[in-house]
C-alpha cells in the first residue's frame, strides 16, 4: 500500500470492484485481516482455463511471444520485454505487463495483446475470463465481432450471438483499463476496441461446412455509446444519457483514484463510504472489517435471498429507509413513488421493492414462511414413500444415494444407502448409480408409489448418468423420473414465500422443528468430509467422517420426510 503523498497506482480490478476495496487498502491504519477468505462457489480452476485457452494458439500463424514464462524478471525488466516485444510488432504477447501510467495511477497485465489487423503498431488488449462472455440473440440483432485463436488478427462477423452487456459490463470495464494503459504508452490502436474470452465454445464454421466448436475472442467497440451512467453519481438514473464503455470506466476510474487519495490522508476513523454486504463479499477479506460496520438489521445484512443490489440499497438509504424494521413499517405505495425513478436502473424494480418489502415484514414479525394462496398443494398419499438424496464429491462424483423409505406395509421408515468411499471414475459412479437405482426400481415396480426430492438436483444428475446405464435401467429412470418423482421444491415455491429464502435446511427446520444433527451442515461441507472419509491417514478420522457423511445424508432425506408431513397438515387444516 501506497504512503499519504507518494504515488500510488490502480489495477483493472478496482474501477470495476467494489470501491470500499479501494478506501480500506489505502487507509494507512487498516491492515487486512491476515485470514484467508475461502474462495466462492462459482470459482474456477482459472490456471487450468488459461492454459487450455493460450493452447489453441498453437495453430495460429501469426508470431506470438508468451512473457507468462520470465516469472523471475523484476517488474521493472517485464515491462520492458513487452515493451520491445510491442516494438517488434510482435502479433500476440501473453502476459505481457505494461508500462505503469504513474501520472494517472494506473498499472496492469492483460491476458493477450493482438496487433491490430493493419500494418500499424498498436495494440488491442485481450482479457482471458472465467465464465461466460456471450449469449444468444436473434439472428436480425447485430452481430457478434469475433475472431478465433487460430486467426487472431482477423475479426469476422457471428449472426446470433452477442456480449453479455447487462451482467459483464465489469469485464468490459476491466479491459477498458489495459486499453487506456496501452494509449498512456503510445501503443494502443487507433480505434478502440478490446476483446474479451470467456469460458464459452461455439461453432465458427461457416454454413455448410463442419462444425468446429472452439473459444473466440468476443470484440468490444469501447467507444461506442451503449452503457448505462453509474447510478451512484445521477440522482434519477433515467434521465441520465449513456456513456461509451471508456467514459463509464473514466468516470469509475476518477472516484477510485479520489477515495485513494482521501483514504491515504485520513485517520481511519472517519467513514468515507457506508458498506453494503453484496454477492461481491464472498471471497472478500474485508468482509469482517465491512459488516462490523453496519447494524445487523440493516437491508444488506438480512435480507439475503433475492437481495437488493448496491444502488437500490443506497437509493433507499437516501430515501430514509436503511433497515429491514423501516422498510417493513414503511408506505409502500409512497415510498415507490420516490424509489422507482431513482432505482430505473432495473426494469423489474417495482416487483422486487415490493418482495423485499414482504420479506421485511415477515422477518420483522419472526414469520419464516408464508402462504402466497389459497390453491390446494397436490400432495396425495401412497402406500411406499420413498426420499431420496444424493451426495458428490469436489469432482463432481455421485458417491452416495440415500433414501427414506417409508412403507405402510413394512413398520416404521427405514434409511437406506448405496455408497462408495473411495475416488470413482465415470465406471465405479456408474455401477453405484446402477445399483441404486436398480433397487429403486425393484421397491416401486407393482407399488401406488412416489419418489421426493427437493430442487431438481437429483432428476438432472439421473439423467446426466442415463448413458452409462444399462439401457433397461436408462429407460425405467427417464419414465420414473417423469411420472414418479415429486420436486418438493417447486410445490413449496409455487405456494411460499420464505423469509430467508426456500432452502430446504431453513424451510424443515422453521415450519417442522427438525433439526439436523450436525452443527454445520451443508453440500460443500459434506464434500470436504468425504475427501477425509477417502484420504486422511488417520483411520479414525477417516471412519469419523464417513460416518458424518451418512448421518448428513440421512438427516437430508428425514427432512424432506418431515416438511412433506408439515405440508398435508396445511392442506387439512391440522394446525
């Protein structure tokens, strides 16, 4: 971190993070917390990504030079090597780390940068990203500027493809960045366009020929006029003109560089920016520092499922409404009228003000579920039913199917599972999957019978695995999971509305008292007890944690046994 008076510089990730990031790393009296933040459920493997990504151009015939290698240059020595590899016009350079531009605190290393097509020198940055970049449009929509690994340098047109504008606009703000870096060093091209690839594959053989499905570079005119004005900085976010990508990111940029420079001169006591608890904060090591900050009634803290986002939770702090209790004791209907022309950013804004408002006052007067009608829940008896419940490891291997069975005719309901604690390749997780469902279809063949889970999870991982399947077994699961399976999701979804949302875990345990026996359960937890149960040298401990596992599961499946009970008790009218 930068002392108060002397130079500091911005990466590509701050105009586009969260700007607190930026206050508490340039306050001189906050250190961050020395623990380290595990890493969010959508995180990918991004080396493995890259590597496959760099890979394919191999078969380009343009001259490419990857700098990822002189790992033990200075960083001083890396920017020159991309500076004299931008000299020699060299087509594609790879992690090459660009000058810094001190002047207007900036510093950066793009995943590519591509020659432009003309005989120019300048350069197009390309950033590699760890998740989609692209969707379907029609096909009279403009098209998709794109051009291959294999060919770079030669952008063509893709009908019926298009970016992501309205949830990557951070990407392109991030690439918007390396472009300016690239004009401070007197080598971008003349016109400003950036490219972006994303984990995405898709068919660039033109008609009539065969398919070849391979990752492109999605090209960016990032001076065109297409994106929104931040809503933190107009007071009525309709009224405000749109901005090319490079004026938003300039404006985003500015306020970085003004927190800094605030920050580095500040006591540390003063707040210069209020937090809101976003999906930004999974991974964050300020997390802590931030919530601290905040009451534990505030909107961003509690209400979790659906939240608002960073500009609704600030258009309501401006209107006097910063809690779940005011929002809750608050006129809707005049409060709405206040709200949506500065909330415009979103065109659903009224319906989720008014959802939030319901799940303000459900959680302000301790309701966790609410019926949303009066339509009859279709949830007829029969004499077998049977939960099921399934478990993957962090490879995504079905290593465990657990049922409740519950049979009129057989006493009291019974757990049954089908495991295997060992690494499964795609034959052992489909022999297990085999002889689970071989027994499932052997219990309910003959029997007035029904099958629940709880989402889709179970349905889709089935038919995932029906090709691996003996083909008798594939044909039995695709009909019952058809006609026999019942989603208890979707019945509790079309008639609830949850407080804290409708995860099975908070719905039993609200409306049904049961409790599961470990003190943390959950998916990805159950995922770090089964590498125990398969790894950890102590016998012990590996027997401590199989058992775990199973009693997690077990306690899974009883829950959906007890909300369905629950449910019936609904629809009777038993209290």
């Amino acid at each position: 971190m930068s002392e108060p008076g002397r130079p500091f510089v911005l990466d590509a990730y701050a105009a586009r993070s969260c700007p607190l990031k930026t206050v508490n790393a340039f306050t001189p009296s906050l250190v961050a917390p020395s623990l380290e933040r595990p890493n969010p459920p959508f995180f990918r493997d991004a080396d493995a990504i890259e590597a496959d990504i760099v890979s394919h151009l191999a078969g380009t015939d343009a001259t490419v030079v990857d700098l990822r290698a002189r790992a033990a240059l200075s960083a001083e020595e890396a920017r020159a090597a991309c500076l004299q590899a931008m000299a020699d016009r060299v087509d594609v350079i790879v992690g090459g780390l660009l000058p810094a531009d001190t002047e207007h605190h900036r510093v950066g290393r793009p995943s590519l940068l591509i020659r432009c097509s003309a005989t120019g020198r300048g350069y197009h940055p390309v950033q590699i990203k760890f998740h989609k970049v692209l969707q379907t449009c029609p096909l009279d929509a403009p098209p998709l500027v794109a051009s291959t690994l294999r060919a770079p340098r030669a952008p063509r047109e893709i009908p019926g493809r298009s970016f992501r504008w309205r949830t990557r606009l951070n990407a392109a703000l991030q690439v918007a960045h390396y472009w300016r870096l690239l004009e401070a060093c007197g080598f971008a091209a003349a016109d400003p366009w950036a490219g972006l690839i994303g984990i995405d594959r898709i068919n660039t053989a033109p008609d009539g020929e065969r398919a070849v499905v391979e990752p492109v570079i999605c090209w960016l005119d990032l001076g065109d006029v297409r994106v929104p004005s931040n809503p933190h900085t107009v007071e009525v976010p309709a009224e405000a003109p749109l901005l090319s990508t490079l004026e938003r990111y300039d404006h985003e940029h500015a306020f970085r560089v003004d927190l800094a420079e605030r920050a580095l001169v500040s006591s540390g006591q003063e707040q210069l920016l209020t937090p809101i608890i976003s999906p930004e904060c999974r991974g964050c090591v300020w997390q802590p520092h931030c919530q601290a900050q905040l009451d534990a009634d505030d909107l961003s803290v509690r209400i979790s499922k659906a939240p608002l986002d960073v500009h609704e939770v600030l258009t309501l702090r401006g209107l006097g409404v910063s809690t779940v209790g005011e929002l809750a004791e608050a006129d809707l209907d005049a409060l709405l009228e206040r709200y949506l022309p500065r909330a415009s950013h979103r065109e659903d804004g009224e319906a989720r003000l008014r959802r939030a408002h319901q799940r303000a006052q459900m959680m302000h007067a301790g309701v966790e579920l609410e019926r949303t009608d009066d339509e009859p829940l279709d949830l007829p008896r029969h004499p077998l039913e049977i939960d099921i419940d399934i478990e993957t490891s962090a490879d995504d291997r079905v290593y465990l199917w657990g049922f409740w069975v519950d049979d009129a005719d057989a006493g009291p309901p019974v757990y049954r599972e089908f495991s295997a604690f060992r690494a499964l390749d795609e034959a052992g997780e489909a022999a297990l999957a085999a002889s689970a469902l071989g027994w499932l279809r052997a219990a309910t063949t003959g029997r007035d019978a029904a099958v629940y889970h709880y989402s889709d999870y179970e349905t889709i991982r089935i038919g995932r695995l029906a090709s691996r399947l003996p083909s008798d077994l594939a044909g039995w699961a695709a009909e019952a999971t058809a006609s026999l399976f019942v989603d208890l999701f979707a019945l509790v979804r079309a008639h609830y509305l949850g407080a804290n949302g409708l995860g099975l875990k908070v719905v039993a345990s609200a409306v049904t008292g049961f409790a599961w026996r470990d003190e943390d359960p959950g998916g990805l937890n159950s995922q770090s007890w089964f590498a125990d149960a398969v790894g950890h040298a102590d016998a012990g401990v590996r027997e401590l944690a199989r058992v775990r596992v199973l009693e997690y599961n077990e306690d899974d499946v009883r829950a959906t046994w007890h909300l369905r009970r629950w449910l019936r008790e609904q629809e009777s009218g038993a209290s």
